[in-house]
C-alpha cells in the first residue's frame, strides 16, 4: 500500500434481498417459498428476489413472463415502497448511534466511516457485527457486510460472505485480495465491461494490475484511469453524510402497450406532476431534461434537452417532454415512459461539501 494513502475505516453494510425479506417479515406464509417483489406472470419487470427464487435463476430486472418460466411455483407480490422506507429509515436510525458520516445509496445499503465513532470503538469488524445483530434482533432482518480502508473495498468484500455474513480486508490484506479477485466481481465492471476485460486477457486484478494506465484508458476511456487506480488500493471517496442526487426522475410501465402518442401524452402528463412534486420536496431544479422510451421489444432509448436556465416546474418539463417525444417518429409501441431532471442546482453544494469533508477524514488516525 502507498503509505501517504489516507486510511479509514469504511463499513459497507448491504440489506439481504431487502424488499423480499420485508416481504416475509410481514408475512410469515411467504417464507420459504420462491418470491418476486414488482412485475408478474404476463408482463412487468422483476424488482427484487429472494434467495429461493434466485436458485432458480429468478433477478432483478428480468421479465416476470421469464422469472415465471425459470420457476413456475414463483410467487409475485406488488412492491410496497412506503413499507420499505419505513423500514430503511430504523435501519438507519441504528447506523446514526455509531456515527453520523453515513452515505446511503438505497434504501437496502449505506457506507459508514466509522474511523472516529461515538462508540470509541477502535474495531471496525466488531462494530459491523454489532450493527448486523441489531438489526436482526431490533427490526428481524438480515444483512451481510464489508469492512476495509476506503469505500470501494467495503464494498467489494460485503459481497463475500453474503448472505448474512461479513468481510474484513484489513490494509496488509489489500493488495492480494485485489489481485485474486475475479474482474467481474470489481465494483463498476458492469456485464458489458467483464467481456471487453476478458477478451483483452484480463480475468483477475492480477491481470487488470498488469496493464498500463495508457493501456486502460485507450481501451476503456475516463473508466480505465479509475480500474488502474482502484486495484492498486486507491479510492479516494469520502463518506459523504449528505449525498445529493445528480439527477431526479419519474416513470412508468404501462398494464398495456401504447401505440397512440395520445395516451403517451396523457401519461406524460402524470409522470410530470410527480417529478414536480419530488423536486420541490427536494427544493432543487435543473436544466437538462430527459425522456426514457422503453419499447415493447425492451429496447431503451433516451432523448435530452438541455435549457439556458434551471427550472422546477410542471409546464415547463411537460412542454421539453413533448417536444423530446415528438423528436423523431417512434415505429414500435412503448411500455415505459419516464422523465428525468439533471445538471441540478445542487451540483455546486455537493462540490464544497466534499472539500469540506475530505479535509476533516484526512485528519483521522487508523
């Protein structure tokens, strides 16, 4: 490890098949027994799968008419979002007693930094584990974790032992837990990439290791200069207890396909009173609009507009919206519309909080 790295303690804590485990915490009949959260037996998208389920090769994202061929004895059950945030927020309630640098990315999974913690607790490991108890025994659900020097580690390594489990890479262990590891199991190498690396000869960190940072970035772009940094055990992000979003969106999938912009509009027009009202929950705006099509064939296409000036409200979206759907004439029926606002307002928050932020971590003494 470079030694002018500064090193902290970082928890990856990560739910296990969150919305499924609710699921059968509020219904105990359903435990045991293959379940799916969102979408069903004729159309609609798969959201999240118990660990029965996913023996069968049941995932997220995947079509429910597929989720039920994979496992005919699936059960589907409509998501309940109020019920899951309900729950993550007592989750939370839970990481907030050992430190307030909490970063969380879902609902199901948050960073800590507990370097410096209000339990004067020097071990991080036994921290995880008294965090991953609590919420089994305060809330009864499972969750697994990742324990290391920096964000990207913890997370790699929360997925170690899952389910119901936890990973310590301590420093001296860094680097040979990086070069043993699969590519495909490096945070931000997504399906796509795994094949690329393969293809190139690169099949471990080991491999990864061995190539240039020219090589990296020739052949994967910005991407590349971030993998030749991250297998060699630097990731310089900090917790950042106040993460703000870089975009806000809305969206729908339709119980039938439309094939009338008529109906698009008329939904359109649903989907931007709810951005409105998340926007002004947030009290951000933006000025780059997005339109998502998914067509019936589940193919994704997406079209943006960028404005001179930040706005916030409906008539304004609605009226980009519009005129992103009638941009070029669509040939196939559509099953999902949504709309999405980026380059916020908040952007130049963030930029400062993360000065701020990273000048009191460095501070902090393993």
């Amino acid at each position: 490890m470079p030694s002018d790295l500064p090193i902290r303690k970082i928890i990856h804590v990560d739910m296990d098949a969150f919305y499924a485990s609710v699921e059968e915490l509020d219904y105990p009949t359903l435990k045991g027994k293959p379940l799916a959260v969102g979408g069903n037996e004729i159309r609609g998208v798969v959201s999240a799968a118990n660990y029965e389920a996913r023996k069968y090769g049941v995932r997220s994202a995947m079509s429910g008419v597929m989720a039920k061929r994979n496992c005919p004895n699936l059960i589907f059950v409509k998501p309940r979002f109020d019920r899951y945030k309900e729950i993550s927020k007592k989750i939370r309630a839970i990481f907030y007693d050992y430190t307030d640098l909490v970063e969380p990315l879902s609902l199901d999974e948050a960073y800590l930094d507990v370097t410096v913690n209000k339990k004067g607790n020097p071990s991080a490991s036994l921290i995880a584990k008294e965090i991953r108890q609590r919420i089994f025994d305060e809330i009864g659900l499972r969750a697994s974790a990742g324990i290391s020097i920096n964000k990207f580690i913890a997370k790699v390594a929360s997925d170690v032992n899952k389910p119901n489990g936890q990973k310590t890479v301590n420093p001296e262990e860094v680097i040979e837990f990086l070069e043993q590891l699969e590519i495909r199991k490096f945070y931000g190498v997504g399906k796509v990439t795994t094949e690329k690396m393969y293809k190139l000869g690169i099949f471990t960190g080991l491999d990864l290791k061995q190539k240039s940072e020219e090589f990296l970035i020739e052949h994967f772009g910005k991407s590349g200069g971030y993998y030749y940094q991250v297998v060699r055990g630097v990731h310089n992000s900090v917790v950042k207890p106040h993460r703000i979003p870089k975009s806000v969106g809305a969206e729908r999938t339709f119980n039938e396909n439309l094939s009338s912009e008529i109906f698009m509009l008329e939904r359109l027009d649903h989907i931007a009173t709810e951005l409105e009202r998340r926007l002004k929950k947030s009290a951000i705006s933006g000025k780059t609009i997005t339109l998502k099509i998914k067509y019936s064939d589940f193919s994704l296409q997406t079209r943006s507009k960028t404005l001179p000036y930040f706005v916030a409200d409906k008539s304004l979206i609605l009226e980009t919206a519009k005129e992103l759907l009638y941009q070029e004439k669509m040939e196939k029926s559509v099953r999902l519309l949504g709309i999405s606002l980026a380059n916020l307002n908040s952007d130049k928050k963030e930029k400062s909080q993360e000065r701020t932020t990273v000048s009191m971590q460095l501070k902090f003494e393993f």
